[in-house]
DNA sequence: AACATAAATGACAGCGCTGTCATTTAAAAT
DNA sequence: ATTTTAAATGACAGCGCTGTCATTTATGTT
C-alpha cells in the first residue's frame, strides 16, 4: 500500500501537481469546477499531504507552541484540548511546552525550541503574558503570538481574555445577596493582571451595594493552599471575622476550609466560602466549593484560532466572541447567620 | 540572519554535506577526527538541522505520539513531562492525543491522525493498553508503539510497569500495622488490570499477616467519585464497619471522605482512609490523605526512552529500570481506636 | 613491496511539496 | 471580430536533508 502524492492525484485529475496545491491550500485563482474535481479525487483517494515537504517547501513547519507555567493541571489539559481542537482543524501540529516562567534560562530555551522546533507562532497563557522580557524577544525575532489573559485594556497585542472584574463581581454579589456584609478577600499573587482584576471586581461590587470598604478585610495570598490556610487565619482571629471569604483561586479556597475546620467553624452555616477557577478539587472537597468557571477550552480554541488565522494566508482574519465566566453555586455558601 | 545549512557546516569542515549527516545521525563510519572537528563547527554555527528536510528526506517524523484517557489531569501532565524530556534529548517533537477509549470512532480519528501526522511511534497509557482491537491495528500498521502499564507478567510487548500488587499490600500493611483488622476495599473498574493488581495486592497482604478474608467488605466502585461515596457508605452501614478503608484511587477515597463527614466519623480517629496515586487533591483535602505514589514522569521517560531508542537506529536499545511507587503517610491514617 | 580488505568519505539523485514566473484560456471592451 | 485585461493553469527549480553506491584512503597480510 503506497502512498499517495500530490502527483497521483494531479495525474487523475488531469491537471499539474500545482492547481492541486492551489486547492489544498484554500488559493484562489482556481476555478470553481476544477477545485471540486480535485476535491473530490483527494477525497477518493483520502490524500493527505506530506506535512514534512510542505514545511521544507513552504518554510513554515505547521507547528504552533503553547506555552504554560504550571498554574493547576486540570486548566493545562483543558487549554490543550482548546488548542488542539483547532489544531487539528486547520491541519497544524501542536507544541507543548511547559515553563517556569520564573527560571533565568527560559529564554534560552525558548530559543532553541524555536530554532529547532521552527513553530510558526505561539499561544502564551499567564504569567508568561506578563514577561516582558519573554514578549520582547518575541517580537524581536518575529514570532506570531497571542496571549490568553484576563481583560486589560492596556494591551495592544493579539489577545483573547475573560472579565474577571464581573466574575468577581458576581460572586460578591451572590455573597451580599445571601446577606453577607463582611466579606473577607483574599489576594492572589500581586504582579498578575487576573489578581488586580479580582480585587477591583470586589471592591465594585462593595461600592455598587453601599457596603463599606474595610482594608483590614483583605488579605494577601500566593495562589497556594498553605497561603489560603494562613490568610484564613487571620481572617477568622479579626476581631469581628468576616461571615464570608472570597479566595481568589480554589486552591486558596481549599486552604481556608482546611483552617475553619480546624477552628471548628463549619461551612457555610458559620463562614460562607467562594472559590475561583472550578478546579476539580471544587467537586471533591467537603462541602462542595462555589466558585467561578472559565470556559477555558473554548478560550483556548478562539486563541488557537486567532493565531492560525494570523498565519495562513487565503484565511479571513479572527475576531474572537466575547466568552463569559460564570458562577457555579454550591454548598460552600449560604446565608449570613445572624 | 540567514539559516545555517548542513552545507555552510560542511564547507566550513572541508567535507562533503553527507559526513556532516552522518555526524548528526550518530552513524558509525566517521573517523573520530572529523567527527570531533565536525562536531565543533556544529556547536560554533550553532547549527540545527531542519526538521522538515529530515523528515522528507528519510521518511521519518521524528514525532512520537502519546496517547491517553482522561483519568486525571495531573497524572496527564506528568506523563507529557516525562515523554517530553526524552524526545527533547532525542530531538524528537511529541504529539499529544487525548481520546476517549470507550468511543467507537477512537480508531478511524487515530488512523487520520497517524495519516496525516506520520508519528514515528506511540506511547499508550491506559486504558488505552487493554484495548485489543487497538493494540491489534497499530500491529498491522507495523506502528511500534509501548505501553504504560500496570505491571503483567502476560503481556510481552514493550512496556513500562509499576508493580501495583506490592505497593498496595504496602498501604494495607500499614493499615494492619495500625492495629486495623477489618479493612474495606473499593474496587476500581473491573477489566482493568490495575484494580485486579490492586485487589490482588490486598488479598495477599491479609494473607500474609493472617487477617481473615471477608467479602462483605469488598465493594465495587468505578474510579470515580460519586462512586466511592457510595461505596463509602455501604461500608460504614455494614453491621460490623470497617476500621479503616483503602480506596483503590485518590477520588474514591475523596467520595469516602464525604460520607465518612456526612456520617459524622471523624477521620482518622474512629475511621482510617488509604487513596491511591497521590493526586494534589489528596494534599488539599482535610485531613490529607494518605496515599500511594507513583513516579509517573520518569516512567513516561523511560517509556518515550524505549520507544526511541527502537525507533533510532544506531542507538543501543534501552533496557528499563525497574520503578517503585511508594506510600505516602500523612494524616488520613492511624491507629485503630479500640 | 604488492596486494587484499576494511574504513572513511563523497557524488548524486530525489523525498513531496510550493514559489515564481511564463503561458494558456476565458471574459470584457472596443 | 479583434484587441485588452484578467483569470486559470502549468513548467520548473529547489527547499535541506539522507539513501545508495561509487570512490578514495588507511590498515593489514603475505
């Protein structure tokens, strides 16, 4: 069973190996007549063209990268199934690469995937959408990109985001509605974008409600569960602890349930507790979490897409749809007890 | 800043483009001489070969393709980790192919993907290894491929095993050596030989330590969740309960945790939880949880090592290094309370 | 020293596509 | 009908490697 080439099916068509080309490669200057007889022999035949002699012929490998720093994995493998999904529709390969963003040597490295790898551009995804130095290089060396980040209107590059100002909002706004005043607020890592979102998102929320802002309220985390279970305990020795908390990722979350059970204080009759992100663990966890859902996946589709679009000529450009965040009520909340 | 060619080596080493391949491809026949000298202008230019013209020139993709089913995020990642670094050190670039084992078009998507991706090879995780008719069209595709797999005597393909059996008679002693006698068991899915493994691996340390066998306290779960409440709470309503319960995965013994807090037995006092696979989910859980760890990324190495090392020629073959999983104590086990 | 043998190297074609540019064919304009 | 202009198609080289096989050089043998 041999393979079949462009040849073979520009001999059964009648036509050069080139118009067959034209065809695969959605060109246009082929007649509508022609490109159907030709489609229809490659689907007869089930050609597939040879990846490797496109890339060596074209220069361009039909390879795209995406880059990640291990935030939780449960995200990475939706972000891949994103990506790939439109990967796979537009006949391109996909990278993996994961990073600590943080390491000295990532540029480096990223250097070399590139020189080896020769990706035609890249999908980035926080914190790397915040290293400029990363971005920088990029652009120096002309690689396509677009970023995964939270709404910020600062950027100017090609980027696909989530509202995470109104995702806040809308948690907090669940927790006032369930009649909670004192909200206790927990920081994710300063310096990223989707950490300064929360806050604002909680500090709206407050204000459009007439709930007083009480800074002694708001605590710093890392986005660690050690850091959600220290944050909780300062939160809940308050003087006048707060009814209710917003951690600003489950894994936060998690850590303040570890230290209201250990201060015996049960949730939510006494503590009411959002999460942010809906990891898997917001299932697990006794009592299930409350929390805030991405549609990460078709995020990472529309990124995907937004580059390949970038890339390949004859292609419309992208203009990706609004996706929305959303509450996923669960029994980690309540109403205040009074 | 032009591309540097095999060519451009060549001319710099005063030899013909193919010893310059030949140093490149490891091959045999190069004296050590020109191989150094070589060598050096490679590293100088900081050449790197084009992917695209090796592969159309040798008919070969120099991808390797790693399959699985989603069974937990992390355990993904992990095992993308690990096949990642050994097709780094290779050169090789990795396809990742998330599927649904039980979906009947699993095959013709995988057929289209070998088609148009001409993976080299494959690294198959389970369940996807269990899956004869898969196992038997990648055979007549002549698609070398290994398997990830809990370890089984009968199976005679390449493959990487962790020994399930003794790591769960590793939990399960600790359990006895708690003083715990009745001891339940969750099943995980039949038909997959790592829930016999573990089941086995049960039987066998009762055995040993002289603990009677008692059916009633075996009961079927499904790896998921949902699964291991219930389980949990058949358990637990036994007219004479268990005193402690392994879960033959980390979910189930989350489910376990929810019933055992919904029944009000505090664990680890009045009911001790063995999990299994150390998901970070055991960590976050309150109390954490006692575990099984597996080293999932350098199994994944050795698997994408094996693999490689069939799929290069001159390369010695690669002869695993046996792996051991190990338990993890932490705070979801203890003594029987008497 | 002359030959046989093995090791090291090179010449050359060609893998299966696509870019460039020339050529043919159809449509529009006169 | 004839010329002008645009659309459709084709010829051909070449992308950067590697396989094959011929050739050169070193090594061993008598």
């Amino acid at each position: 069973m041999k393979k079949i080439t462009m040849q073979d099916v520009a001999e059964q068509a009648g036509v050069s190996p080139k118009t067959v080309s034209r065809v695969i490669n959605n060109e246009p200057r082929v007649s509508e007549s022609t490109r159907k007889k030709i489609q229809q022999i490659i689907d007869e035949l089930d050609f597939q063209p040879n990846k490797s002699a496109q890339s060596l012929a074209a220069d361009r490998s039909l390879l795209i990268g995406l880059l990640y720093d291990n935030p939780s994995s449960a995200y990475i493998t939706n972000l891949q199934a994103g990506v790939l999904d439109t990967c796979y529709q537009f006949g391109y390969g996909l990278v993996i690469h994961p990073c600590q963003n943080d390491t000295p040597d990532l540029l480096p490295k990223l250097r070399n995937l590139l020189a080896s790898s020769r990706m035609d551009g890249l999908v980035l995804t926080p914190p790397m959408t915040e290293n400029q130095e990363l971005l920088d290089f990029l652009e120096s060396t002309d690689t396509p990109y677009v970023l995964i980040s939270p709404l910020d209107d600062a950027r100017t590059c090609p980027i696909v985001s989530l509202d995470d100002v109104s995702a806040t909002k809308q948690s907090i706004q669940h927790l006032i509605d369930f009649g909670h005043r004192r909200i206790g607020f927990i920081l994710g890592t300063r310096q990223r974008s989707g950490s300064e979102m929360r806050f604002l998102g909680y500090k709206q929320a407050l204000e459009e409600n007439n709930v007083s802002f009480d800074e002694s309220l708001v605590v710093q985390g890392d986005f660690t569960f050690d850091s959600g279970v220290v944050a909780a305990q300062q939160l809940l020795r308050h003087e006048t602890p707060p009814s209710a908390i917003f951690a600003s990722n489950d894994y936060m979350a998690a850590g303040v349930m570890k230290a209201a059970a250990q201060l015996r204080i049960p949730i939510p009759y006494e503590l009411s507790l959002c999460g942010f992100d809906d990891t898997p663990l917001a299932m697990y966890m006794t009592p299930t979490l409350t929390t805030v859902r991405h549609p990460v996946e078709q995020l990472a589709r529309e990124a995907g897409e937004l580059l390949i679009r970038q890339l390949k000529k004859y292609l419309q450009p992208f203009k990706p749809e609004e996706l929305q965040s959303k509450l996923i009520i669960r029994d980690s909340t309540g109403p205040v007890n009074k």
